[in-house]
C-alpha cells in the first residue's frame, strides 16, 4: 500500500499505514476462516424478496418512463429509478457465480428472465469468467477478465473504462441481434463469439477458455433465448408496435447502469498487479478493497454486498447479506487485525482518489527509470 489510508471502525475515522508490522506473511488466516465459518449459509427468503422487489420497481419505474413525455423531468427521474432498481438486480449475477452449483435453480432461471436476458447478460456470460477472478494463480493476471492494472498504469485508463459504458450497450444489441443469429449460419463465428464477446469482463482483450465444468451448463439456451428476445424487441419496434422509446429508455438505464458499475469496479481493487505474476490469497485480499460506509451514496453504487469486496475476496462463498456481519466479526476478533484494517476506504471517492494517485506514482517512476535508462 502507498501511505496512510483511512478507514471507518466504530463509527470513527482512523487512519492506518500500510506498512503495518503486521504484513501479509502475518495475517492470521485460520483465525479468519474460523469466524468466516458462522456466515456462510445463504438465505433464499433473502434473496428472493430483495431481487423480486429491485426488478419489480425497476421494471415498473422503466415502464413510466417508456411514456412519459420525451425529455420531461418525469421521464429522467424513472429512468434513474429503473437504472439504480435494475442495476441492483443485474448484480445478483455475482451471487449466482458462487452459489453451489446445482442450488437456486428457479432463482437462476428467474434472474435471467427478468435482469439477465433483457440486459443481454445472461448469467453464463458471467459465472466461469468470475471463477477464474478467484482461481488461485490466475487473480491479477492477463487469464484474469476481470483486471487490468488501473493502479500500475497511465492515470486515464480508467477514463476511457468509465466513457466504454455508453459505447456498450449498441454493441451487445449487435452482438445478439445481428451475429448471434448470423453464427447459426456461418459456424465458425461461433467459436469467436464465445472466445471474445461471451464475458461479462473489464478486460477488452480476454480471451475466454473453452466451454468447461464452471461454465452454466444451459449457457447455449440462455444465449438463443437472449437472441431472440432481442430480436424480437428491435422488430416490434421496427414494426411500430412497440414505441421507440423503449430502446431509447433500454439505453439510457443500460448505459447508467454500466457508468455505475464502471465507478464500483475501479473502487474494488487496487490494481496494483501487472503481468503474470503469482500472487498469494492473502496478497489478493489486501490488494481488494471495503468501503464499509453505511451512506446512501455507497450503497447504491456497489449494492448486493459488493461494498465488502476485499471480505469478498478472502472468503468468496459468503453470501452477499451475510458480508457486513463477516465484516464487523473481522474487524472486531481478529488478534491482530492491522492488515485486515488496510483494505478500508472511507468511501468510493477516497477509492478513487488512491486508485488515481497510485497510477500518477507508477507512471511517473516508469517515466524516471525510461529517462535514466537513456541517459
């Protein structure tokens, strides 16, 4: 870690140098999973009114504003409804990648009806590719679809990641509108769509591996399925039996909620990894992040427990309504809970701000060592 960072325990702001003598090689583990072990069963009568409600709010604010007048105040505020609802909804997919295989069937099937397909993000888009975040040796390397080195590289990255959010969304409806059905035809497309646009990623460049074990096994009938549903949609539209408004507001909550995935992703990880380096559990905890901040603000943009990512992390099983109870349990148990303490911003801001300021650092010393080199 690079300087102090501040974090929140007990209400109180503190601050907590990373050069702590408590470092990776000391964090006490099997203290940690002992405490991890009282949370880790996931509640269905959780997850199903909290999904039902957010999709049910969401798809009811996105319909409002299908009919409200054309740029009125009424249409803006659904949209921000529906975007925020259906963006919490959208990310019960991290919670089906690591819920046990074969459990929440109906749950699974339910979710990509209602946030997984009219997003054109059904759930296999996601689950294998986030195994392999978490798959030891593969977090933080050029396998891993879900890094890119934000914190060792140049500061504007991460500006171009976030503007990717409103170029997006056109791209996805080509993809399952125009090449998914083309692919049926013309065989060999298929096996470039599944490499290169089957993955929920950040990094453009990943090359996705061979349909395996982690993958959904229905993963072919979700992605007919999304097809035609998006296919069908764009004719009804093109017919004038659906209003045109509904791809407009589809792309206005579509593009809002990838802006604010865009700004939870940048605040999940230091990203201070690059290459193909090996990097320990324990190294890929501390290079996660918590904002544990109760406000309203942070809630929003990394709902369904995504703002404990680096408790995440250490323990990817817990589920999602259990991780502020890990969190606090962590906080207030461990012997020595230095290390675990340096993984906390007070807020997404503060994230940001760190992200930021470490790649100024790295670009800067990548600067230096290119002008010494050349004299």
């Amino acid at each position: 870690m690079s300087g102090p960072c501040r974090t929140l325990r007990n209400g109180a702001i503190m601050d907590v140098t990373a050069k702590s003598p408590s470092g990776p090689q000391n964090f006490p583990m099997a203290e940690a999973r002992l405490i991890a072990r009282r949370f880790a069963e996931p509640d269905p009568k959780i997850y199903w009114p909290d999904f039902l409600v957010s999709a049910g709010v969401g798809w009811s604010a996105f319909a409002g504003a299908v009919f409200a007048a054309p740029w009125s105040p009424a249409q803006i505020a659904l949209t921000l409804v529906a975007s925020f609802a259906l963006f919490r909804a959208v990310l019960f997919t991290h919670e089906l990648a690591h819920l046990k295989k074969g459990s929440f069937g109906l749950f699974r099937f339910v979710w990509n009806i209602l946030a997984g397909m009219p997003f054109l993000v059904p759930s296999y888009s996601y689950t294998g590719v986030h195994i392999d975040h978490h798959r030891p040796g593969v977090y933080g390397s050029t396998r891993d679809g879900e890094y890119v080195s934000f914190g060792a590289g140049k500061p504007w990255r991460t500006v171009g990641y976030v503007l990717l959010s409103f170029i997006l969304p056109p791209l996805l409806l080509f993809r399952f509108v125009v090449l998914t059905p083309l692919s049926w035809i013309v065989r060999p497309l298929r096996q470039i769509i599944w490499r290169h646009m089957s993955s929920l990623a950040i990094d453009l460049a990943y090359d996705r591996h061979p349909q395996n074990k982690d993958d959904d096994e229905t993963w072919l009938l979700q992605e007919t399925a999304t097809s035609f549903l998006a296919v069908s949609v764009v004719a009804l539209v093109a017919a004038g039996v659906l209003p045109l408004a509904v791809l407009g507001v589809w792309y206005a909550t579509t593009a809002t909620i990838l802006f604010v995935n865009s700004i939870r992703t940048l605040g999940a990880h230091a990203y201070r990894h690059s290459g193909d380096a090996t990097v320990s559990k324990t190294e890929e905890f501390l290079d996660s992040i918590n904002v544990p901040s109760e406000d309203l603000v942070s809630k929003l943009i990394a709902p369904v427990g995504l703002r404990f990512h680096a408790t995440h992390h250490l323990f990817p099983a817990t589920p999602y309504h259990n991780l502020p109870k890990l969190h606090a349990a962590l906080e207030a148990e461990l012997s020595d809970n230095a290390a675990y303490l340096t993984t906390s911003r007070a807020s997404f801001v503060h994230a940001l701000q760190t992200l930021w300021k470490d790649a100024r650092e790295a670009d800067r010393r990548r600067g230096d060592a290119g002008r010494m080199a050349a004299e």
